[in-house]
C-alpha cells in the first residue's frame, strides 16, 4: 500500500512532466529542451532518494516496534509470573490457616464429646441412684 508522502511525489512529478510537455509544444528552443530535461532527472533523482529515505525510515520503524513488543510481552510473562507466584503462596497461606482452625475446632469438639459424656454419665448415676432409692422406699412400703 503505497503511502501518502509517495503518492504525493508521484503526482508532483507527473504534473511537472505535463508542464514540461505543454511548454515544449510552446517553445522551440533545443536549450529549453535540454534544461527541463536536466530538471527531470535531477527530479527523478530526488524522488528516488526520497523513496529509500523513506523505506529505510519504514524498516527502522518496523524494526523499533517489534523490539517494543518484544519487551512489552516480556514484562507481561513476569507480570504474569510474578502474578501467579503471589496468588499461589497466599492459597497456601489460606491452606494453612484453614488446617490450624479445622485442629482446633476438632480439640475443641473433642473435649466438648468428652465433657457432656462426663455430665451425662454423673446425670445417669444420679438417676440409677434415685431411681434405687425409690425402688427401696416402694418395697418398704
């Protein structure tokens, strides 16, 4: 695709060479002839010079811009790493915390089980006991 700065030069250089057409069908002179074909060339000359300044503006271009992607992936992949190094280590953090409640919660229900099976067993004596009791004083009566 060719770019704005060329189209304009290849449309410059064809409007010189009809200007250069309609004033050789005016003048006869070989000495007119042969100074706009001097400009023509010089012209030619600086839009070819024009051209590969041009292109080799485009590949310095091209070329600054993929080294700026180069880095810029770069940075994301640490990023990304960096990212993921942190998310991984507070899960295991997470992880971790979790276990100490889960233990602790599980002495804590252990000597919960552990004290109402105490109290259970004092509550059940206490009825036998009674219950004895009652049995006796009925029998006696």
């Amino acid at each position: 695709m060719a770019s704005p700065l060329f189209m304009v030069l290849v449309a410059l250089q064809v409007l010189v060479l009809l200007a250069v057409v309609v004033l050789m069908r005016r003048s006869g002179s070989d000495h007119f002839f042969r100074s706009i074909e001097v400009t023509l060339e010089g012209l030619q000359r600086s839009q070819e010079q024009l051209a590969t300044s041009f292109n080799r503006q485009l590949d310095d271009i091209k070329d600054v811009i993929q080294k700026q992607n180069s880095q810029n992936r770069q940075e994301i992949q640490k990023n990304i790493l960096g990212f993921n190094e942190s998310i991984l280590s507070r899960m295991t953090e997470i992880a971790s915390l979790q276990k100490q409640q889960l233990d602790t919660f599980s002495k804590q229900l252990t000597t919960l089980t552990a004290s109402n099976e105490k109290c259970l067993t004092q509550v059940r004596e206490a009825l036998e006991k009674r219950l004895g009791l009652l049995q006796e004083d009925n029998n006696k009566k």
